[in-house]
C-alpha cells in the first residue's frame, strides 16, 4: 500500500492534473443549458419519443434516429436522473456565427445497482436550440473507480511503463544539472535541450491501449495525467534524445578542451 502511494504521489510530481467537472460546468454553462441538457434525458427515459425527436436539429429527423433514440430511452428508464452528476462537459463557440455548442456528459446509478453514462450534445444560436446527438451506455460501475489508478490486475507492461515513466525524468533533469554545472559554452541552452524527449508513447493505464507519436515532444519525459475524474490516466514516457545529444555535446567539448590544454610539441 505504501508502495503503491509513493508512485501515485510521484505520478503526481511529473505532471498529473485533473479538473473539478461540476465546477467547471457550474462556471461555464448556463443554468438553461445544464436544464435542457437535463431535461433531454428525462423525454427519453419517459418514452416521449416524438417529443425528443422534435427537439433534434432538422437534418437528423429520421426513422434510423426515432429508433436509435427509443432504444436509449429503455436503457435510461432504469437511470436514477434525478441523481445525474457531470463526468464531462465540452463547449465551442463560434463568434462568427454566434452559435455555441456545449456537450453535456453525466453518470447516473440505476434501479438494479448498475450504472449509465449518457451525453447530449446541443446547437444554440439565438433563442433556437438543436439537439445534435445524444447516446447513453451502461457501465458496471462509476467511471471514476473503473478509471481509478491501482497497481492491482496489472500487466507486466503497465510496470514496465509505469517504470520508464519514473526513470526518464531522472535521467533528463539528471543530464540537464550536469550541463549546467559544467563550463561549457551556452550550457543554459544545452540544458533546455536535455528535458526534451521525442518520440513519446502513451499507455492508457485502464485498458492497456498503447499508442505512439513520431512527432510528439515531452518535457521532462514522463508523464502522467487525466482530464477529468471519470478519465483513464494516461501514462506516457519519451525517448530522452535531447538528454543523448546534449551529452555528446558535453563529452565533445570535454575532450576539446583537454586537447586544447596539453602542452604542444616542438619539432627538433
């Protein structure tokens, strides 16, 4: 347990972050749109079909919808709504166009002890509003347990990664302090260099997905961060190339500056 708390503190040292989701929604949406959005849910689960059909944006008034949206509402029917609370909250506004869009996503517990996620996503422009998607989906329990960082029914992979996580900032800042205590020209820069590694891969620590990008850069090389609460935590390590070419820098001028110290020879 000890263990498993000093790697989530360290985690937290390299980058992690999360953001209050019900504050953010709170400060920046409106009580209207939280109301709608809210309100949307409550038509489907009550099998007001046509009702939730009418409040779609025109272009998605279809049979395929009308069906789509009876089945959503079954699997919300059995959604405490009443006990909705925000996981996610998305919001683009168009300044040109004055329209603003925002895409509500709550967790709500269910008659049966289970759980659904569900999500509307709304147009506003003017006093119109268009629902533009919606979807809802079970899940055995809150996403914030599901997504929870716990050493526990992990792979030899996640250790490794979670490892590497650990060790690259090590190394990186390691370089760096090293350059900076030297003598070298421009060590300041030099240093800089050494905290960049590239290319960085990710490990979604919930589901073990491994990604990787090429062209992607991380500062200090380890990471570890979420989004929200109800996010999986993301943990990601680069390559310290900065740290490798700024050694090599180091070690060459090192040994030009030895070269330049010994004593020349005289010809007889």
């Amino acid at each position: 347990m000890r263990t498993q708390r000093a790697l989530v503190v360290a985690l937290a040292l390299l980058a992690a972050c999360t953001t209050d989701v019900n504050m953010y929604a709170m400060k920046n949406t409106t009580s209207a749109e939280r109301t709608f959005a809210a309100s949307y849910l409550a038509l489907l689960a009550g099998g007001r079909i046509d009702s939730a059909v009418a409040l779609l944006a025109p272009a998605l008034r279809s049979d395929t919808t009308r069906r789509i949206a009876a089945t959503v509402g079954v699997l919300l029917s059995r959604a405490r709504l009443d006990s909705l609370h925000f996981i996610a909250v998305h919001i683009n506004e168009n300044l040109g166009t004055h329209e603003r869009q925002t895409t509500l996503s709550y967790e709500a517990p269910t008659s049966d002890s289970q759980w659904v996620a569900a999500s509307v996503a709304t147009n506003y422009r003017g006093d119109t509003a268009n629902v533009v998607g919606f979807s809802a989906y079970p899940v055995a329990e809150q996403l914030e347990t599901t997504n929870a960082f716990t050493l526990t029914h992990r792979s030899p992979i996640h250790f490794i990664w979670l490892a590497l996580a650990l060790l690259m900032p090590i190394c990186t800042i390691g370089c760096a302090v090293w350059i900076v205590r030297s003598r070298m020209p421009r060590r300041w820069l030099w240093a800089v260099v050494a905290l960049i590694t590239s290319p960085a891969m990710a490990l979604n620590w919930t589901t073990g997905q491994l990604t990787g990008q090429l062209n992607l850069f991380l500062l200090f090389g380890g990471s570890g961060i979420r989004g929200v609460p109800a996010a999986p935590w993301i943990i990601s390590f680069g390559v310290p190339l900065g740290a490798i070419v700024s050694y090599f820098r180091l070690r060459a001028w090192r040994q030009a500056a030895s070269d330049a110290s010994k004593p020349s020879g005289v010809a007889a």
